[in-house]
C-alpha cells in the first residue's frame, strides 16, 4: 500500500454535548478548535456542539461565557445553539459529554446501545478529574465560568494529544 502524506478525505467527527449548548460545549469547541488550529491539524477534524435540551436552540452563547472566552483570547460570537439529536450518534466518531445527566440524555437516544462506544465523559480525560462532570456555571457566578474554562482547557488538550496518538496523525506541511 502507498502511505500518503495527505489527511484524510473523511474528516474524525468530533461533537461537544451539555444542557442547553450555550455554555460548556459551546467553549469545549471553541478550546478544542483552537488547540487543533495551533498544532496544524485542522484538516483532520469536523468539530461541532449541540445541547440535549431544547429550551436555548437559536441563540447565542450566554454572555457570560463569551465574556470569560473572550478572556481567553477567543470569540464565541458565532455560536448558535442546537440540539443533539439521534442522527448526530450515527454521525460523529468521539461524543464528549460534560455531565453525567448529558450521558444519560444522550444514551437514552440509543435504543440498541450500538453506539454507546463513542460516547464518554469529557473529564474521563482531564488529567484531574475530580468528580468526572464538568459544573453547570448557568446559575452560579463568574467564577464558576472561569473555573470550566479551567477544566476545558486542560482536558481538550488532553482529548486532543490521545487522538493524535490514536490517529497517527501529523501537522500538515
Ligand atoms: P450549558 O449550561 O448546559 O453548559 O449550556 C446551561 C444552560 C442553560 C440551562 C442550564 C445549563 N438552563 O437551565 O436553561
């Protein structure tokens, strides 16, 4: 077989899940989408995310959290929230969940666990994990959101470095 040094033309799917997708995930894939860009591997990856309630589809990320992204040198202005849906599990390769009340939300939607497999608590990576979920900040005060951006931070990366490792996969020249 001829081994190329082209990515692939089927991108590694990649999907962030929280409540109302106007917090966590919506900084989950802002942070992972960053850290791709920095390590030159944003053609091996769809990244997206989506909240498993609909009260928030259509709307922006809540202030807050674009405040504290902002903070961090990066825009959440473009989000738009949407729901997870039962397709999305046949679609993405890696789903990311922040808490245990996402994971149940989104098993639920797998009738015939066939893709039960893909789906994973986001902290099972963060290499301090402590309770495994990441905090709802919504009804809490700033510091809560800084304290997400914290956990995302480190555990995107840590997400990030196992799928380079998994993938074999290598900055583009
Ligand atoms: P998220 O935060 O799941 O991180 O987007 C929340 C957003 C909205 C609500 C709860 C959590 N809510 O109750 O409306």
């Amino acid at each position: 077989m001829i081994m190329s040094d082209q990515p692939p033309t089927d991108p590694i799917r990649i999907q962030f899940v929280c409540l109302g997708n106007i917090c966590r995930s919506p900084l989950a894939e802002a942070v992972f989408r960053d850290q791709v860009e920095q390590a030159e591997l944003e053609d091996y990856f769809e990244i997206d995310s989506s909240g498993t309630g609909r009260w928030h589809v259509g709307e922006n990320a809540d202030r807050r959290m674009r405040q504290t992204a902002r903070k961090h040198g990066l825009s959440l202005e473009d989000h738009t929230a949407s729901q997870f849906s039962r397709e999305d599990l046949a679609r993405y390769d890696h789903i990311f969940v922040m808490d245990k009340n996402n994971l149940n939300d989104v098993l639920h939607l797998d009738e015939n666990d066939t893709y039960n497999g893909k789906v994973r608590l986001f902290r099972e990576f963060d290499p301090e994990p402590g309770n495994f979920q990441v905090p709802d900040p919504y009804h809490g005060g700033q510091e809560g959101f800084e304290n997400v951006y914290s956990i995302v931070e480190r555990t995107a990366q840590s997400i990030l470095d196992r799928l380079v490792e998994e993938y074999d996969l290598s900055a583009s020249s």
